[in-house]
C-alpha cells in the first residue's frame, strides 16, 4: 500500500505540483483554510497559510503527511513581488517550509490588489480570461509561461520532499 499524501488544495496546479514529486504515493486533496486573509500580503502570512494547511492535512489522518501550498505576495522596499509558500506535516508532529521563486508585479496589479483584494481575480481582469490560478497563474503570464503556476510549486514541494528524505535518511 502507497503512504498517502494529502494536499490542502483542490486546486489542479498544486495538486499536480505534488503528484509531480510524489508520484510513489497516494495524493488525496483536501480542502482545509488556510485561517489567513483571502490574499496574503507578507511572506510571513503566506508561509503561516501553508502551515495552517498542511497541519490540517497531516491532523486529518492517521497516517499521512500533509502539504500545503500557499501563494500570496510582499514587499521588498516599494515593489510588491509574487511569492509563495510550502509546508510539509509528518504525522508525529514534524514541519518543513520552503519559498520559491518570486517576480515583482507590475504596479497595476499593485495599484489592483490594494482595492480589489485578491490576486487571482486582478489576474482574470487583467488577461481578460478565467481561473488564471488553475492553470498558468500569475508567474506564468507575468515569465511568457516560461516558469508556470504548477512549475513554481513542483520546485516548492521538491523542496520540502528533499528535507523531509534528509530528516529520514540521517
């Protein structure tokens, strides 16, 4: 029988991304809260999410490890920038973090984001297409689909994977 995984997402990008580094085990989604604003606007809040996920997923099983992916976005002086957010929960308590890459934004996405509020609504108005989120997001319009959403967050959980065997192997 395959360990289990589950994803505090049902979104298909981040599904995918761990699917796509943890192909020897089951993958079940599960939808949890992240208990952080709906657009998290620091890399503190982004990574709290994350954690809040994947503590949720791995407390919703006996016997599973738990993942959560979170995006959002932070300031680095006055330029808002794309970041995001894993974490890893083992069944006895255990937690790894890793970030990825991040982008700065166009400042009308900046100016969007402080009256509309979330990021993947601006994203949809902005290309004038929908659910932006679960399929290229915003790295991949703002990289010509160069790196994807899927692409970012498949490094994350590589990420976490990688510190998760180390911690086991040693």
């Amino acid at each position: 029988m395959k360990k289990q995984i589950i994803i505090g997402s049902e979104n298909p990008t981040k599904i995918a991304a761990v699917k796509n580094i943890y192909h020897d085990f089951e993958v079940s989604p599960l939808k949890v809260p992240s208990n952080v604003s709906e657009q998290p606007f620091s890399d503190e809040e982004t990574r709290l999410g994350a954690i809040n996920r994947a503590k949720a997923c791995s407390a919703s099983s006996a016997d599973g490890l738990g993942i959560g992916l979170e995006g959002g976005v932070m300031y680095v002086g006055d330029t808002l920038f794309l970041c995001n957010w894993g974490a890893l929960s083992t069944e006895d308590g255990k937690l790894y973090t890793a970030s990825g890459a991040r982008i700065a934004l166009p400042k009308e996405i900046e100016t969007g984001l402080q009256t509309a509020g979330e990021l993947s609504a601006m994203m949809d108005a902005y290309t004038k297409k929908e659910n932006v989120r679960n399929h290229e997001g915003a790295i991949g319009v703002f990289t010509n689909n160069l790196v994807t959403r899927e692409e970012m967050f498949t490094h994350v959980v590589q990420l976490l994977r990688g510190q998760y065997d180390f911690a086991n192997a040693n």
